[in-house]
C-alpha cells in the first residue's frame, strides 16, 4: 500500500474542531484510506484530505484521491471509536477532481450542508451544493464556477468564484451568492489582459421545490461566456 499523503483541514470559530488535533484527524484519514484500499486495492489512495462538518459532532468530509490532485473524489462520513459508521457519496460530481470540500450549517436549516468544488484536467468546474440528511447527501445546487483554463480566452480569477451564504429576499433563510472576477485575454498570442469584469450569480432558496434556484435577473459580469458555459 502507497504511503498517504493527508491534509487537514480545520476552519476558524469552531469550537466542536477543538477536540480534533492533528493526530486524530491522520488517524481518520488512515481509516478512510484503509476502508478505501479493502474496496478497491488496485487503486490505493495516494491522498486524503479529512475536515469535520461545522457544528456536526463525529461527521466529517474529504477528498480521496487516487492521484493528488488530478483523479478523485469526495465523501461525507460518521466516524466514531476508531470505525467508519456509515459513507454518504455522490455521483453527480461531473469532474475528474476534487478542488475543495467543507461542510457547515447555516442559521434557519436544521440540518448541515457540504460545499463541493470540482474540476476536470482542463482546470473548469461547477460547484455543487448538497443538504446532508439521513445519512445521504441530497444535491440542491449546482452551478458552474471553476475556470482557470487561460486558452478560451477567459478565466475567473483565483480560479474559481467565493460563494457567500447571506440572506437576500426577506424570507429569513440564507441564499446564496457567488462572487468573482471574470479576466479575459487577447487572441494575439500574447494573452495579454483586455479587461477584467466583476461577476455575481445569486441562487435564493425556494421553499416548493427545496432547494436553491438562481435568481438569473441578478447575473452580471459573465456575458463574455456563452449561455451553456454558466
């Protein structure tokens, strides 16, 4: 077995991640390992990246990555006495990486949420959204917003867009809005920087259908992408 290169993740304000400490956060990515390796042992990960679910006792995210960076995937997971107890996945995941993964609460929902952001060798991506309830992941956004890939002429600065969770339409619950730069660069093979453009996509929470729905008279900024692409 390949030896695991771990990361730990933890997130400021917290006070359940205290209890935590490097040493047991390596000990759960070895288990993740281990419990992954017993499924598939010709395909052992090389990576695992282990951060607790805010406000969630025991629960915990990561990325498992077969190749850093470049080939893997995402779980949510119980973990309790030094076992896995249950695994919530998802295949809705379109890309071939897992760029980031972090899971929290929001005030007005009982149940805790897990942020994903995806990206395919090409540097592009969409970020999903999933509640967590009953042990499964149920998704309820998904919207694209990874775009490091310089050669269509256009990128999101820093690579992807910052999702902020606010409430925006009076009814008590956060939305949310996502927030970035959109560059586009000259087709002189030059590349050189023409202009760079604010961007914003707002998805409120819709009650009837629950789950988050972008509010589309609210984009700005992506006009220099074609419809499909966002």
């Amino acid at each position: 077995m390949k030896t695991l290169a771990f990361g730990i993740l933890v997130m400021g304000g917290c006070a359940a991640l205290a209890k935590d400490t490097p040493e047991d956060l390596k000990k759960i990515a070895d288990s993740v390992q281990r419990a992954a390796f017993a499924e598939d042992p010709e395909h052992p990960l090389e990576r695992v990246e282990v951060s607790a679910i805010e406000g969630e006792t025991g629960i915990y995210v990561a990325i498992r990555d077969t190749q850093p960076r470049w080939w893997g995937d995402f779980i949510c997971f119980k973990y309790d006495r030094g076992r896995i107890e249950w695994v919530a996945g998802s295949s809705a995941v379109a890309e071939q990486s897992i760029l980031e993964v972090r899971g929290f609460k929001l005030p007005g929902f009982s149940w805790p949420f897990v942020e994903v952001f995806g990206t395919t060798h090409m540097g592009n991506g969409s970020c999903y959204l999933y509640e967590l309830r009953d042990n499964a992941l149920r998704l309820v956004l998904q919207t694209r917003a990874v775009d490091s890939h310089a050669s269509d002429l256009n990128v999101i600065r820093g690579g992807r867009l910052t999702a902020n969770y606010r409430e925006l339409d009076g009814d008590g619950r956060p939305d949310v809005e996502f927030l970035g730069v959109v560059d586009e660069y000259s087709d002189d093979g030059h590349e050189t920087l023409l202009r760079s453009t604010p961007c914003r996509k707002v998805f409120l929470w819709d009650r009837r259908s629950n789950r988050f729905v972008e509010d589309r008279a609210q984009r700005k900024g992506f006009e220099s992408y074609s419809v499909l692409e966002h």
